[in-house]
C-alpha cells in the first residue's frame, strides 16, 4: 500500500494514469517468491495481470492500459527509464519504497524528474522506516546492510 500511496501522489504531479498505477502496486510483486531474490517475479506479474485481463477480472482497462500495467510489471527490476509516464510512474512509486529493505533510494536511478526533486523521496523514505520499525520491531538505521534484514523474523 506504500507503493499505491507513493503512486498515487506522483502521478498527481506527473499526469500519469492513477488506474494503472493502482493496478501496477497491487501487482507488481505478488508473485514474487521472497524479498531478496527473485529475478522473475516481474514477468510472472505481468502474466498473472494478462490472465486477469482475459478473464475479465479488469473491466475497467483498455487494452492501451493493460500494455502499459504489463510492460510496467515485466521489466520493473530491470530498466531505469521509459519514455511513457505511466509506466516511468510505476517505477518510481516502486523504487520510492526500497527503503523497506533497507536500500536508500538514489535518485539518479529514478525515471522522473518529478520524483528527484518534489520531495516524494524524503517522505516516502520516512514511511518505509516508519512500516520497518513497526514490523521489524527495530529501526532500519540499526541494520548494517540490507541483506542483514534477511536475517531477522517479522514480529508475531
């Protein structure tokens, strides 16, 4: 819901289409097999959104829409930049979150201008620390590196 909520605040100022980014942070990672590695799960979300589509799970998108939403899911962990904005939006909305993960975001590695320098990356930095302190039970700052948060168990 992170990545829905930074989604929704870029596209705000990018113009992208808010559904489509909707539907890319509800699905860009769920399939995904774990958080640390897992090189695929973006061309099985992609799939899982066409499977959707076909059964007529996404009424309400166009076939425009659903290019985009895939193309957004298949490539996310692999391309920097696009020249669509939805789909640069997707992205960025993702990448927003990798402090859960204990990765600080960089912003050369962002696809829009809108999310270096509106201030997104502060914000959405102070929420991811706030959901890893909360389930974490710790504060990221407390791990050395992000693989180290591989380690530890979600509080019950």
């Amino acid at each position: 819901m992170r990545v829905r909520a930074n989604g929704l605040l870029l596209a705000s100022i990018t113009g992208a289409d808010k559904q489509v980014v909707e539907y890319f942070a509800l699905l860009h990672d769920s399939c995904r097999q774990n958080d640390w590695e897992d090189p695929d799960h973006g061309s099985r979300a992609a799939e899982f959104a066409t499977q959707l589509f076909n059964e007529g799970v996404f009424v309400d998108l166009s076939t425009r829409q659903l290019h985009q939403l895939v193309t957004a899911c298949w490539v996310h962990t692999f391309e920097h930049s696009n020249d669509d904005i939805t789909i640069a939006t997707c992205w960025d909305a993702d990448r927003l979150d990798l402090p859960r993960v204990g990765i600080t975001v960089d912003p050369s590695r962002l696809a829009t201008d809108d999310a270096r320098e509106s201030g997104l990356i502060g914000w959405a930095d102070q929420g991811a620390r706030a959901w890893c302190s909360r389930i974490y039970g710790t504060a990221l700052d407390s791990f050395e590196d992000e693989w180290e948060l591989s380690d530890i168990r979600v509080k019950e």
